[in-house]
C-alpha cells in the first residue's frame, strides 16, 4: 500500500474537516469522487457532501484501519491519506506528535512522506 500523505484533522466534526480535505485534494489529483473511512468517534459521519456542486460520497467500513482513508478520484485513480490523531499539525521543527508512539500504538500507516493534505 502506498500512502500519499497526511491529514490532521483539527476538530472531531467530520462534515466541515472533510470539505476542507476534499478541497486541497482536489487539487493534488483531480475531482474527489469518494472517500472511505473507518468507523470512528466522530460527532458526524455524513454520507455525502457538496463540493462546488458536485457530490462526493462517503462510505465507512467497520473492519479497515482508523488511521487510513481511500481517497477515489473522477479518472478512476485512488489512493491513500494517513489520518493522524484530531487536533493541529505539527509545524516545522515542532514534535507535538510522536511518530514512533503512532505507529507502534496506534497501528499508523507505516512510511509516510512529509506532505500534508491540510
């Protein structure tokens, strides 16, 4: 599996931090047609949203890692997200978040490169 970056979301409302993951991924790689996700602790779990009046749709999976997101683009390509931990990104030079306890604890995604959707 090959994981193309990483998203911190910064709230536990999944409507409003998929958008703006949508929106920067749309960017990367073209229209966003899909996303699957593990079941979580979301306040929300919508099933859909509108982006620029376009739906994409959400699906979640009980038996798939909660660090990992499928990302399904409009040209039929998909790829995957790691999903760190809620709250802000490390910045440059902080450690706020603790790599190795991630993947030993938290089942990461294993190597991850150092771009962020967010």
């Amino acid at each position: 599996m090959s994981v193309d970056g990483t998203w911190w979301p910064s709230s536990p409302d999944l409507a409003t931090e998929l958008w703006h993951l949508v929106r920067a991924l749309d960017q990367v790689r073209g229209p966003v047609t899909r996303l699957l996700l593990a079941v979580g602790t979301w306040t929300t779990e919508p099933h859909r949203i509108v982006m620029g009046g376009r739906m994409v749709t959400i699906g979640y999976r009980t038996r798939r890692p909660t660090t990992l997101i499928t990302v399904i683009c409009g040209d039929g390509g998909s790829f995957s997200v790691c999903l760190a931990p809620q709250g802000p990104a490390p910045g440059p030079g902080e450690t706020a978040w603790d790599k190795a306890t991630w993947e030993a604890g938290r089942g990461g995604c294993g190597a991850l490169r150092e771009e962020e959707a967010r």
